[in-house]
C-alpha cells in the first residue's frame, strides 16, 4: 500500500508539472513533502493506517496545516500529528532549513540597507510571494533570537583559546567610525574547533576586551592552557586580569612581519627572517632562548633597534613549546581564525557601512554560527591524543 501511494503522490507531482510547467513546482513539491511526512509518521508507529499490530507505538491524530514560504514559492503542507506528541517529521526539519536560510537572506538585505519595496520585488520574482516591511522585520527579530541564544550558549573546557579582532564601518553618534569585531575561537577536549563568541565594540580598548572575555568565562569557558593571539592593544591587560594563570602565545606570523620593521637594510631582511624561524622552530624553550640570545649578539651592532625589540617580543612567541609536538604547528599563530575573518569580509563588503552596532553584530554573528557549525560536524583540527603525532 505504501509503494501505491507512493506512486500516486509522485504520478501526481509529475501531471501537475506537465500541466502547469515550473509554475506547479511549489505544489508538486507539496504534494512530495506531504506524503514523506506521512510515511515518516507510519515508520514511526510502526504500523500502516487501519493496520492492527502488537508492535504499534501510538496513533496518528490527523494532521496540522503549514505554510512554509521557500525559495519556489509557498507551499501549503499537511503536518501529520499523533495522539501522543513527541512526533515531528524530519523531513518537514530539513525543509524548514531552507526556511531559515531565506529569513537569513531577507535578513540581510535589511542589515545592508535594501529598501523593503526592493526586498518585496525580489521576493516575488524569485518566490512568487511578496514581503512586508513588517514580515522583514519580523524576519529580523527572528533571527535576533537564534544568534542572541548562540551568543549566550553555555561554554564548557577547551584547552586552547584563539583570540582575534577586525574592523568594520559603522555609523556611530553622527560620524563613521571603524568598530572592532572580537572574536574567540576554542578547541575543545575532542581536538574541534568552535567560535565561542563574538562582540562588536568601539575599539580594542582594554575596557572591552575585558568585557568580552569575563562574558566567555561567564558562561562556563574553563580549562584553557594556552591563549593564542596578536600584540592586539588593550588584550594582554585585559587577558592577564580574567585569566592570569593561563600561558599566552604571541602569534609568530605576526611577530616576523613586525621584526621588519626594524631591519635597516634590504640584505638584513633574509638573514634576520631565517635566524627568527629557526627560533621558533627550536626543539624546546631552552633552546630557543639560547638562540635569542645568539640573535641579539648578532645583530646588536647593525641593528640596535632591531635586538632591543628582539629582547622582549621574541620570548612571547615561545610558549607554545611547552606543548606537545604536533599541536606546535597549528597553535603557533592565530591563522587557525583568519579563514572568519575572511569569510567575514566577504559578506560584510556588501554593506559598506553599518547603520548601528546591532546590525553589524547580527551579520557578524550568523557568519560565524554557520561556520562553528560547519567545525563542529567536521573533522577534529587536533589530534588530543598525546602520544600520537597528527
């Protein structure tokens, strides 16, 4: 009876696009979606309509309409329910992925400034439906809720922090400014990545760096070993303040792209370039600071500005060689976050400008959603495993 009415809905979806062309996709689709639904609900109680079985599981209790507006236009479903709840198609769940994807899309267009009248005729042409000023903001709010209770979500351990900061133009009190995006990214106990938070602020000061990080810690961030990040101002206060026992890691792409900035000559550069890496390519710490010491000697008398830099920036480059071996290399410098902040600047460059601190803060925030989610289902970064090399 199933495969019958199998072929009855698909017999259907079939004559109703052979009638009416791509105009009868939505309801063909309906039609589709429906009857997986339906079968969906028979797997659930384990048995067919009017089919009397000891295995049974529960009852069916008719069905619940539902619009869903998607990107072929509306579709008008029939929700199979049962007597018992706990029952929702995973069907339906998927589709309403798409749903979702929609809001985010309407969403932002709103963020970046696109008329509602503009929203409306896009809607309707790639649709079939139009959209109300109302409906985007809804739309808005909608997706406020979702990355508000992301923002917010419990933390638990992850022994190592990546910590990161971007700027993006708002309007702010009359005048442009360039705001600061703060960004933290962990990797967990299991070795995957995930965007713990993010915050967007006026600038990097201490003040908000501070905030940013008793928030993660707030919400339950703990066990952290070590904290990767740039020179980034106002963090290395702010960092020792909510966490002062945790070792911090300067990122050593960074640090060899400012030691030229104080090489005198052009036939300096490779060799101070090569002398720095095999600094942070030594074996152990000790190692590493007996080179640094070489480096300063070497160098202290053609370039003095160059080695009293060395002294103190060059030994905050090195804690990372307190960990294991194979976890050296990707906690070395803070590019494990850069692909964020490429992503980022992708979507951010279709707004230009952002018209407040919220705004910003929504796209900000559904970018990296979607990306800590992509992590999270993904293949672990690390191998935790100490005895295992990656």
């Amino acid at each position: 009876m199933a495969c019958h009415g199998q072929d009855n809905e698909a017999t259907g979806a079939a004559e109703l696009i052979a009638e009416r062309g791509l105009e009868g996709l939505g309801d063909a689709v309906s039609m589709l979606i429906n009857e997986a639904m339906r079968l969906e609900r028979e797997r659930h109680l384990g048995v067919s309509p009017f089919e009397r079985s000891p295995e049974r599981r529960g009852y069916a209790n008719g069905y619940k309409p539902k619009t869903v507006k998607s990107r072929i236009g509306a579709l008008e479903l029939a929700v199979p329910q049962v007597r018992e709840g706990g029952f929702y198609p995973a069907s339906l769940e998927r589709g309403l992925r798409s749903e979702r994807a929609l809001k985010l899309a309407l969403a932002e267009m709103y963020v970046s400034g696109v008329s509602t009248r503009k929203v409306a005729r896009v809607t309707e042409q790639l649709c079939g439906f139009e959209v109300s000023s109302s409906q985007v903001s809804r739309c808005a709010e909608a997706l406020d809720d979702e990355l508000t209770a992301w923002r917010e979500r419990p933390l638990s351990a992850y022994p190592y922090v990546v910590l990161d900061a971007r700027y993006e133009k708002m309007r702010h009190g009359g005048t442009v400014v360039d705001c600061a995006v703060l960004l933290a990214m962990g990797v967990d106990a299991e070795g995957k990545r995930e965007l713990l938070g993010v915050s967007v602020a006026l600038s990097e000061a201490e003040v908000h760096w501070r905030a940013f990080l008793k928030d993660l810690a707030a919400r339950g961030l703990h066990g952290v070993r070590l904290f990767v990040s740039d020179d980034h101002a106002g963090l290395k206060a702010a960092r020792a303040a909510v966490f002062p026992a945790v070792a911090w890691q300067r990122c050593q792409f960074h640090l060899q792209q400012n030691a030229g900035h104080y090489v005198p000559t052009r036939a300096l550069k490779k060799p101070v370039a090569a002398d720095i890496r095999a600094i942070f390519d030594a074996p152990d710490e000790a190692e590493a600071t007996r080179l640094i010491e070489r480096f300063i000697r070497t160098y202290d008398a053609k370039a003095s500005q160059l080695t009293r830099w060395a002294e103190t920036a060059l030994p905050e480059g090195l804690a990372v060689l307190t960990l294991p071996r194979h976890h050296r290399r990707r906690l070395r410098t803070s590019n494990a976050i850069e692909v964020v902040n490429r992503e980022i600047k992708r979507r951010t460059r279709v707004a230009t400008l952002f018209p407040n601190e919220a705004s910003c803060l929504r796209l900000v925030t559904a970018v990296a959603m979607e990306i800590s989610q992509d992590w999270q289902t993904g293949r672990r970064y690390l191998n935790m495993n100490e005895d295992d090399s990656e």
